[in-house]
C-alpha cells in the first residue's frame, strides 16, 4: 500500500465529513458556526483521525464506520489548537499560515467555538452506536476520551506546560508534559477502535504506539521550532525559546534531542504484528520526516 | 415532604459528592485541581444536581444512582459560569460573593479549569453505566447533554447574548437567548433521567418544565439585576443595563416582565401529575421567589 497516497485520499474524505457537519460557505459573519467551521478548515493536517483510520485497519474496522470517532478526535483537537492560540495563552497569532481564531473572531468568540468543538467531540462520540458498535463499547471510548482530553490529561498537559514557561525543569517532567499534552490524545485515537471492538490485547499494543508516537510527534514540534522554516510550517518559529518554554532541544541540545527522537519512533512500533497493515508505521515514519 | 428541607439536605449530599471527586484543602497552588475545586465549591446552590434528583424522584429512581449525571450537569454549568465571567465575555469579578476564577487563577488557568470541567462531565456521564443503567440509555443521556450543552445550546446562547450587547432585539429574540442560555442545560437536568429509565411520556412532560423553568429562572435574574439587593445576590447589580444587555425588564418593563414570569410558572406543571411528588413544583417556587 502506497501510504503517502492513503494519507492523500484519507485526508480529503476527512475533510468531507467535516465539511457535511458544517455545510455553507464563509459568509463573514460572526456565528459560532462561521467560527467552528473557520478553524476546522483551516489547513489541518487531519493526523489524529488518520490515526483513528489507521488503527481501525490495523483492527479490521472500515473507515465509515470509524467516522464519528474521527470527527470528534478532530473536534477536540481544534478546540485544544484555538484555546492554546489565546492571548492569555501562547498569544499566537497565525497557525498554518491563517490568521488564528480570537485574531478573525476575537476572544470571546473564539474561546465560545473551542467550548462548542469539544462538546461537539462528545455528542459524535455517541453516534457510534448507529454504526454498529455496542453501546457499552460506545460508553467505553467515549471514557476514555474524555480521561485523555481532560485535568489528567490533555488540558493537565496544557497548565504544566504554562506553568514551566521562564522555569528549569527536568527531562522527566517535561517528558511528563509532552505525555500529558500531546501524546494523550493521540493514544486516545488509537485505542477508541480497539476499545469499540473490545480487542484488550491490541489497546494496549495500540496505547504503546499511541504513547510513543505522541512524544516523538512532540518532539518534532520542537526541533522544528527551533531550525524549521516559518513559511513551510505556516507559523512563526523560535517563539518557544521568546516564550521561555521548556523544549527538549533547549533541555539536551539538538543532537541529544534528535537520538531520543529516534529511539521514540523505534519504541512505537515494539508492540505491534507490523505484518497486519503497513499504515500505523507508515504514518510514524511521515510524521517524524514532516517539515511543517 | 418539606421542601425546603429536601433542598438543604440534597445540597449538602451533593456537596460531599463534589468534595470526593475533588479531595484536599485549598493550598494556594495554581494547579488545575486547585481552580476546578475553587469554583466547585465557591457556594454554588446545585439546583441543577436538585433538578435531577427531582427528577428522578417523579420517576422513582433512588438519588444515588444519579450521582454521576449530578456532578456532570453541576461541572458543566460550572465550566459556562467560569468562561461567561472572563473579561472577553462578561467581565465579571465577583460571583455568589467570591472573587471569579480568572481574578484568582489568572485567565489561562481560568480558560482551562473551564475545559477540563466541561471534559469531566462527559466523563461522568460514562459512570451511570456501573449504576445499573443500561449502557444505550446511557449514551442516549450522554448525547442529549451534549446537545443541550453545544453549537445549538448552551454555547450558541451564550454567542447569542453577547452579540445583543448594546443592540434592539425583539421579545422573540430574546427569548430564545433565555432558552439556550439557560432552559437548555435545566431541561438536560430533568430530561437525563427520563431518558435513562426510557420513559419517553414523561420526558416530554420533563422538557416541558424544564423549558419553562429555565426562561422563569432567567427572567428572575434578569429581575434581581435591577431590583435585587447586591449584598443578598453576593454579586454586582446593574451590570445587565451596564453592559448594554437585552433583558426582559429593559424590553417590556418591569410589570409585563413579572405578568410574563407567572406564566412561565404556570405553564412549567401543565404537563406534569403533580400527585407524583411535590418535588419538582417546589423547587420551581423556590427558584421563583428566590432573592438571590
């Protein structure tokens, strides 16, 4: 299977399912919807339901039917993406050359639509159950969700990572961050399909792939922060080091910093039978090569 | 049954529910924990929680077993009280007499102690499942919450209401404000129950009263900010004429807003056998005669 190719017609049926939830055109209007829809089509990449995607092949499970569980992982990192942009925030004001939320719509807008997309997340968890999984699966995942996204996850993630702006930190509590912050969702798109088939075995093979691919991603993040190009990534760069963030480049160097990478992507896929499907390890190896 | 005993000791059993979810003393750290607790137990009333446990007590469903759906509608009206105070919003310092979150938190922590208690709703929706309910009627209440909480709800109310600042609406318009800033979440709280015992009679009836609760209650508020004493309310009167904000009083003056208020309360029981517990018309003539 050509993965560049999969990742190519995945992302443009992704972007169908969204654009069916939030139909018209941008009309220049203030509503939470011309909000919503604003920075839902902002450019994303659409990684973590291609995660859902791929996990779900990994397990057998057609993509139509992982559909809700795609749009709500991608709703609430949307959500995540518009609060953290906020002034009170990291004040960016561009994310994938677009101008970010609370810049088009102001604050209060803005924080509005991330509280309705993380909603949102939920209401389409529950339209699992029309696609044939059994409501207590449905129940489970949809748990589970919300253990990842919430103060002891995601959002938990997102204070700590405040918290050591201008501050020494370990590597251990900043890996905790990175966990926390990027790596939980992420271990939350791969295990939603194991969860929905009741597959134990695979969830957590799945949590360990999730887990490690979430800190290399993050880890990615950071090194292009440092040495990407602005234009490629669509936002400014060295605005960790202006904001005094913690960063694994700053904490180790760069070329410490790229052998942990490495050993980050090799432990991803540990768990694994790699021979049921090349998507999971094909999106790590994208992932981790990505210039944006 | 007396009523208003009911209300202190429902209250009290509601408070130690939160006090187990949230446990420790408050210790001055700037951690999520300590800003989701802080608002927590800044001496809200929990009529919501009450609304569910009324509820369930017209559909003789014993108050432990809707625990989890207490602490998910009390956590999410908590989460829309932190957000709507922010300074983007309705730039509120004070609330039931204690400083709001952002002016003890700061707005980043305030912003994120608002999602992480919004994420823990759903997650506590999922925990109805171990009490006995049946897992479909589970995702079915976790769904209508997610409904009466979104893009079409709660959220869009509170878009709504920002967006008449300083502007003429019409009574219509106004209304519907009130519905979804405030009757759709009080409907959750009285339908969630219907929902998980599958009685579909009674929760038409439910969403009725919890329709008409919800736009008396609002209108109250709406009341109270010109009429009511500050001390008694522990927050500021005025700020509604201050801010430039539609309310009933300024749109249809003060004695047509009280002939419409009656209404509301009457039409609240029309559909409800009252024989069935004296619970639900209680607590609506509390919340109506309140003075805070």
């Amino acid at each position: 299977m050509d993965v560049a190719l999969w990742m190519e017609e995945s992302r443009s049926t992704i972007d169908q399912w969204i654009e069916a939830d939030f139909p018209g055109q941008p009309d220049g209007s203030q509503s939470i919807e011309a909000a919503m829809r604003y920075s839902l089509l902002a450019g994303g990449k659409r990684l973590r339901p291609q995660l859902v995607l791929a996990s779900g092949a990994y397990l057998g499970i057609v993509p139509k039917r992982l559909r809700p569980a795609c749009l709500a992982v991608e709703y609430l990192h949307t959500y995540s993406l518009i609060h953290d942009d906020l002034p009170s925030m990291d004040n960016d004001d561009w994310r994938r050359g677009m101008a970010t939320s609370h810049k088009v719509f102001g604050e209060a807008l803005a924080i509005l639509a991330g509280d309705a997309l993380l909603t949102e997340a939920f209401a389409k968890m529950s339209e699992l159950v029309t696609l044939g999984f059994s409501p207590p699966k449905v129940v489970s995942a949809t748990q589970l969700l919300a253990h990842r996204a919430g103060r002891r996850g995601l959002v938990q993630g997102q204070v700590l990572d405040l918290a050591a702006e201008n501050r020494d930190i370990s590597v251990d509590a900043l890996q905790e961050i990175h966990r926390l912050k990027t790596a939980a969702l992420i271990e939350a798109c791969v295990a939603i399909p194991a969860v929905l088939v009741g597959d134990r075995q695979s969830e957590e093979a799945l949590l360990h792939y999730g887990r490690y691919f979430g800190l290399a991603f993050q880890m990615v993040d950071d090194i292009l922060n440092v040495v990407g190009d602005a234009t490629e990534l669509g936002k400014a760069t060295g605005t960790d080091a202006g904001l005094g963030k913690a960063t694994y480049p700053r904490l180790v160097g760069m070329e410490r910093a790229q052998a942990v990478l490495w050993q980050y992507e090799k432990e991803a896929l540990t768990r694994l039978d790699i021979a049921r499907g090349p998507l999971l390890s094909g999106l790590l190896t994208f992932a981790m090569d990505r210039k944006w």
